[in-house]
C-alpha cells in the first residue's frame, strides 16, 4: 500500500486504543524518545507509545542516575519529541521530587507536560505513596501510567538496581499495589525488573494493560531505552536489554572516516562545493567587483 494510503488510514492512538489491545490478545509496544529525530522514526516505524523517560538523565545527558533530573529538563526533552510524534501516544515522565512534595505542585507539574510540550499522558513512579497523588493528577484531566517494581528514582532506598518482588511477600506486595493503581483510575502500569511469573499473575489480575522491562513476556506490551535497543549507551547493559544494533560503532566508524578524510584533503571534495560564474570570479580577482 502506498505510503500516502496508510498515512491516511492512520489513526492517533489513544487510551482507548491502548486498552483495546490487551483485551484483544495484541500487544502494546512502547519505546523511549527525548528528541525529534528519534520520536519521528518511532513514529513512522508505527509504535503505539512513546516515552519521554526521565532514563534521559543517564542516557543523553550523562548524569549517574534519574535523580537529579529537572522538570525544566524534562520539558525540553519533551517539547522536541511532541514535534516529532504524530500518532504515538506520547507520554511525559514526571522526575524526581516533581509529584513528591505535595499534590498541588504534583498536578501543577503533571499539567506542565500537557500544556507546555503536548504530552498525552504522564508516568510515576511508586505505588500506595503515589496513589493519592496519582488519583489527584487523573481527577484534573491528565492520564496517569503507574510504574512499579524496580523504580529507578529510589535506587537509593531500594539498594541498587535489583530483581523486585522475588519472594511471596514482596511479590504479593506488588501485585497488591497494581491493584491499588488500577483502582485509582491509572490507565497502565509499567513493571520494571521482575520475574516473568510474578509479571504474569499481574497482568491476569489487571483489566489495564501491564507495561514490561524486564518482566518477561507475559506483560501486555514492552517498553525498552532506545539507547540501550541501539547500542548508544554501553556504560552497562541490563540483562534484559536486546540490543538490535551497535549504534556506536557506526557512529564512531563515521567519525573516524571523517577525520581521515578532512586531515587528508579528501573531504571536501568537488560534489560538496559551491560554485561562482567564471566572470564574477575574474571581476572579484582584478578588484573589479
Ligand atoms: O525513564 C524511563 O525510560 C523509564 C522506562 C525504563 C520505563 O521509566
């Protein structure tokens, strides 16, 4: 089919879409974008979501973790992959101590990333501590996508990024937790770093469809860190990542061509220049221009 044909067949993708395709047996795919190069190619590859992840932290702008990431940052980041999203479900994810503090500045925020960058959703991390606050943000209009599991904003408390849930009271505590988020109206809930059997029995349990990283393929849909997908970020590569290519090579394989080429007078060459009318150039010689 023409390009122009499923361009115009295409839909947005909503919440809707979302929960239709758990209760369809079809799966959801989410990646992670902060800028409009890669939103565009997501888009265009036809993913149903996209997350502007605060993983921006590590990934792109190079911090040790999630936690000094700003609000600011993050609608930057956002802002330019809104541009570069046209049917994707984009979703903005609230950093750190931006939903802590109080409900009032939760929401506040939490409008930021609709207002400011387009955003159709947001994501928190936590579970009981988050519920209020989540059902807060969902009563002023704004879908919410839980995150529960390994939540990267705690590692802090949690001790390092670790396995959750791995024994019945932790899983239990889990699930209990999925429930609570289902309750309070989240339209879907990200697991990050769990057995695939404990991802499993949430998923049964959920009438909202379960995002996974790591949680096996039982979930209703999977996300991954493009970066991490494409080999544009090797400072450690989870266990659960698959990484598809090896970005970096390429890239430091252009570099290095380009600086070979340069040092050596190969580029330039004659294609890539611009040319000026034989007279002009003899005007401009004897200064008679
Ligand atoms: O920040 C992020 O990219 C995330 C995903 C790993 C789910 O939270």
């Amino acid at each position: 089919m023409p390009k122009e044909v499923i361009e115009m067949e295409r839909k947005k993708v909503t919440i809707t879409d979302l929960r239709n395709k758990k209760r369809e047996g079809k799966k959801i795919t989410m990646l992670t974008a902060y800028d409009y190069p890669l939103a565009r190619i997501m888009d265009e590859a036809g993913v149903d979501s996209i997350l502007v992840g605060d993983s921006l932290g590590m990934v792109v702008l190079g911090y040790e973790s999630t936690v000094p990431v700003t609000m600011d940052e993050m609608i930057h980041h956002a802002k330019a992959a809104r541009r570069g999203t046209r049917y994707a479900f984009l979703i903005g994810d609230m950093p750190f101590m931006s939903y802590q503090i109080n409900r009032d500045e939760a929401i506040r925020n939490a409008g930021r990333f609709m207002k400011e960058a387009g955003c159709d959703a947001v994501k928190l991390e936590g579970g009981y501590e988050v519920a209020e606050t989540s059902q807060a943000i969902i009563d002023a209009g704004i879908p919410v996508l839980g995150h529960l599991g390994l939540t990267p904003q705690t590692i802090s408390k949690l001790g390092g990024f670790k396995v959750q849930g791995k024994d019945a009271q932790a899983a239990k505590r889990i699930i209990d937790q999925a429930l609570a988020l289902e309750k309070v109206g989240c339209f879907a809930i990200v697991l990050e770093c769990v057995p695939d059997e404990l991802a499993k029995l949430v998923t049964e349990r959920l009438s909202i469809p379960t995002i996974g990283i790591g949680a096996g393929p039982h979930c209703d849909g999977q996300v991954l860190v493009t970066h991490d997908m494409v080999g544009l970020f090797d400072r450690f590569v989870p266990k659960f990542v698959k990484q598809y290519t090896k970005l970096s090579l390429s890239i430091s394989g252009a570099v290095s061509q380009f600086k070979e080429d340069v040092e050596r007078g190969k580029f330039p060459a004659k294609e890539h220049c611009f040319a000026i009318k034989e007279e002009d150039l003899k005007k401009l010689k004897k200064g008679e221009a």
